[in-house]
C-alpha cells in the first residue's frame, strides 16, 4: 500500500492552506484584537495548536489506511480535519477575550479557554453515545441558526468593515475568493484559491507601502522554538472564570458532532464508509489531549471529503499537512508571517467563512424554517451590537450605566432589552428557534415543553444573564412561561377542532 501518491500533492497544498489560514487568522485575533502577549501566543497557545492539528490529521490517515487494507482499495481519502473555525471565533469572543479584557491577565484568561475546551472535547465524547438522539430533539434549524448568528457578526461584520477601510487590498483578494470559492473558478496552475488570495494580497501590502521592514526583522529576532508543555494545573487556574460559560459549550459540542456525523455521511457518498463514532471519538480526545497541552480549541473533521477525493488526495496528503503545520508552529513562523501577510489580505477568507456557514443556514433547511433560522440570529445580532455600543461609549471614558437607561431609550437605543436578549445568545437562539420551528410544524406542545424549559434555565440564569444568578430576570421567565400557556391552549384547541371534524 502507498501511504502518499503523487495526487496527495494536490489535496496537502488546499488541506494545509486551510489549516495555516485558520492558524494566522488565530493568532490575529488573540494577539491583535484580543491583544494578548506573544509568549502565551505564539509560544504556548500556537505549538499546542499544532500539535492538536498534527494529532488529528495523524490518526484519521490511520483510519483511511485500515479501510483501504480492509476493502483492498487505493483510492480511498482520509478525512480532513484541523480546528473547527466557528469554535475558534466563539471561544475568543464568548471566553478568552472577556476574561482578559475583565482582569488583564492573559494566564487566566487562556487557562478559562482551555476549560472550555476540555468540557466540550467530553461533550463531544458524549456524542459518540447520544449524538442520534440528540440530533432527533432539536431541530437542525436552531443548530445550524444559531451558528448563523456568530457567522454574520462576529466572523463576517467586523472583517467587512477592514476591508472597505483598506480597500486597494481587501477588496481585490476579496475578488479572488468570490471567484475560487463562490464563482469556483479554476485558478492559474490550479493554485488553491486562498494561496492566490494571500500572495496577491502580500505584493499589495509591500508593494503600496502598507507594510513595513522594521517589525518582520524584530519577529525574525524574536522567533524562538516552543515546546507545548502539558498541565493540569490550568483548569484548576481558569475554572472559575470559565465556569458562567460553561453551559454553552454544550451546543457548540453538540454541533461539532452533528457536523462530523454530516461529514461522515458525505464521505460514505462519496464511496468511504468511516465509523461516525469512531471520528466523534477521535475529535473529542484530540480536543481534550489538545487543552491538556495548551490549545483552547477544539478540532474537528471538515468538510469536504468529496472534493478532495476528486482532486486526487489520498491517505498522504492528510498525515503531511499535519507534520508541516505542527513544524511552522513549534519553530515560531507562524509570527513571522503575520508581519509578512497583511491582516486585510485574510479577512477576505472570513468574510466568506461567514457568508458559507450564514448560507448553510438557509439552504441545509426545508425554506418553510427560515423564519427559525432568522429568529437564531437577532439575540446575536444583540449581542453584538450591545459590544459595539459598550466599546463606543467606553471609548468616549463612559458606560451605558453612566449614561442611563433612560437617556438611551430616548434616544431610540433599547439598552437593557438588548443586553438581555443577547446574554447567553448562542442558547437564546437555539431556544427561540427550537420554539419556531415547533409552531412550524404545528406541534404546539413541544413549543410549550421548549418555553417551560427556558423558563427554567432564565431562573438559574443560564440564559439571559451574564453570569449564573437565581431569579435575576423574573420578567423574561415569565415571559417564557406565559409563551407555554399559549401554545397549550392552542394545543387543546387545536385537538378539539380534531375530535368535533370527527365527530362530524
């Protein structure tokens, strides 16, 4: 059997682009925005990124390897797999960037994330048992909603506001991806589209003077080797902190297996039939060894299979990607390229990641559940414009409470409903859209269920708070309660107009 063909070239440059692209644009946004220092970047968070990633594509060669031997066949691909990218937006937005913007100490803050990650890498190993009855009780509208709430704001607004500021390169590799990845048009050479979009962006960023020499040669200087150490001393150190986040990593684990359960499926389409439990086993114990050593994200099989196994990529291309990115993140290159690449020339990548999974939303659902998909997204849509409002009047040495309430509903700002609606909102989404696509389906019990269930979950502050309080907005749990008694009455009315047609 040959472990690596000459066609595993073709899938090691797109798989490996994918991985370092998800790498840069990680290490963007815990250095830049988060603005964490760079010995717990790129000295801790990165290697351990990159020994995950390495863990990863390792053992899913070896699976591609015993089914190849097992059907006696050479042209089966392995499944792909890195950091899952929705995750690595939440973990920074909901965790890491919270915890140090509250308490300025980038230890905790890292350690909380990698709390997080140990939790939802059980959660995920907890889906290898009940992923399909899960997967049965909520509605795939709500998951896939909710996760179109994050895609639209936090991924997709803020890089579209960097690209339009600098557009002499945002705009022209955001051409780029629009053509490889939504028009598929083929590139010169056959060059992976996000390769091309990098590159070009690089001889625009130097080429105009955007970029300079001074902070490549203090990276360069800089540039050391790291080691991921293990520790089980940081969950001890971020427990705390991560504990009023902690409940929400529960969907996200849920939809990192209902999404490699989705995977697996397209790859047995595609004529390899891999054990879904297998894989979900495999992403939970690289995720929890990964925290174990460092990395606060989760991984992940991507999708897809299909179009790497067109494109010639076998077993090879997956073991190889996986050595070449855990090298780049050990020796300390991953700094180097980020004063080589300007940020605009990524953002265009995010902006499209975005409008995929935004997409996904939609499309993945019969159109009669769009009104679900839409209702996941406003608590996001909160959320975030809550964030916006905070760093504008902080920015102006105030806050919403010095302002008060009242002068900003004057104003025709609704600050407190929209702090409400957005606390928890990755749960509130699913919630309102778990409620909507019951009534969508007329079954007006399980709305009631849903509502006395968010009832509950408002009480103990799981939802609707920013931290786990008893009873801190009685109103909303009323609200919710007062939602279920709706739906029953329309329940039993409905069932009555049954029995009287009968009866008739």
């Amino acid at each position: 059997m040959k472990y690596f063909v000459k066609s595993d070239w073709n899938g090691f440059f797109g798989l490996f682009t994918n991985n370092l692209t998800n790498v840069l644009v990680m290490a963007t946004l815990l250095s830049v925005v988060v603005g964490m220092p760079g010995d717990i970047v790129y000295g801790r968070i990165i290697p351990a990124v990159g020994l995950s990633i390495l863990l990863a594509s390792v053992y899913y060669s070896y699976m591609a390897a015993r089914l190849a031997r097992r059907e006696n066949r050479d042209d089966v691909t392995a499944l792909p797999a890195g950091t899952s990218v929705p995750h690595m937006f939440l973990i920074v937005f909901l965790i890491i960037g919270p915890v140090y913007w509250a308490t300025g100490n980038a230890y905790l803050a890292w350690s909380a994330g990698l709390v997080w990650a140990l939790f939802e890498g059980l959660v995920e190993l907890a889906g290898s048992f009940l992923g399909a009855r899960v997967r049965k009780i909520l509605p795939r509208a709500a998951m896939l909603g909710s996760l179109a709430g994050v895609s639209i704001t936090y991924i997709a607004l803020d890089p579209a506001f960097s690209i339009f500021a600098l557009p002499y390169i945002g705009m022209v590799t955001l051409a780029i991806v629009l053509l490889g990845w939504v028009g598929k048009a083929k590139m010169p050479l056959n060059i992976p589209t996000g390769l091309i979009a990098i590159v070009v962006g690089v001889l625009l960023g130097w080429g105009t003077g955007h970029m300079s020499i001074e902070p490549l040669i203090a990276s360069i200087r800089d540039t050391g080797i790291g080691f991921p150490v293990p520790s089980f001393l940081r969950f001890a150190d971020g427990f705390e902190h991560a504990l009023p986040f902690l409940v929400s990593a529960v969907p996200l684990g849920i939809y990192n297996f209902f999404e490699t359960i989705d995977n697996c499926e397209s790859a047995s389409a595609a004529g390899d039939h891999y054990s879904t439990n297998e894989a979900m086993v495999a992403d939970g114990v690289t995720s929890i060894i990964g925290s174990v050593f460092g990395n606060p994200f989760p991984t992940a099989v991507f999708i897809g299979h299909p179009g790497w196994k067109e494109a010639g990529a076998r077993i090879g291309y997956s073991f190889v990607g996986g050595i070449a990115i855990f090298l780049m993140s050990i020796l300390g290159m991953i700094s180097v390229l980020l004063n080589v690449i300007p940020v605009e020339a990524v953002l265009p990548i995010l902006l499209y990641i975005g409008i995929v999974i935004t997409t996904q939303a939609f499309t993945s659902v019969p159109s009669r559940y769009a009104p679900a998909v839409v209702l996941a997204i406003v608590p996001w849509l909160a959320d975030w414009t809550r964030n916006a409002v905070d760093i504008a009047l902080g920015a102006a040495d105030t806050s919403a409470s010095e302002v008060g309430m009242a002068a900003l509903e004057s104003a025709g700002l609704q600050y407190f409903g929209m702090e409400l609606l957005g606390a928890g909102s990755i749960l509130v989404g699913i919630v309102l859209a778990t409620i909507a696509a019951f009534v969508v389906d007329r079954r007006f019990l399980g709305a009631a269920v849903t509502s006395v269930l968010a009832a509950a979950a408002t009480f103990f502050g799981i939802i609707h708070a920013q931290v786990l309080t008893l009873n801190s907005n009685p109103g909303i749990a009323a609200g919710y309660l007062g939602m279920a008694l709706v739906f029953v009455l329309f329940h039993l009315n409905t069932r009555n107009e049954g029995e009287r047609r009968e009866t008739v």
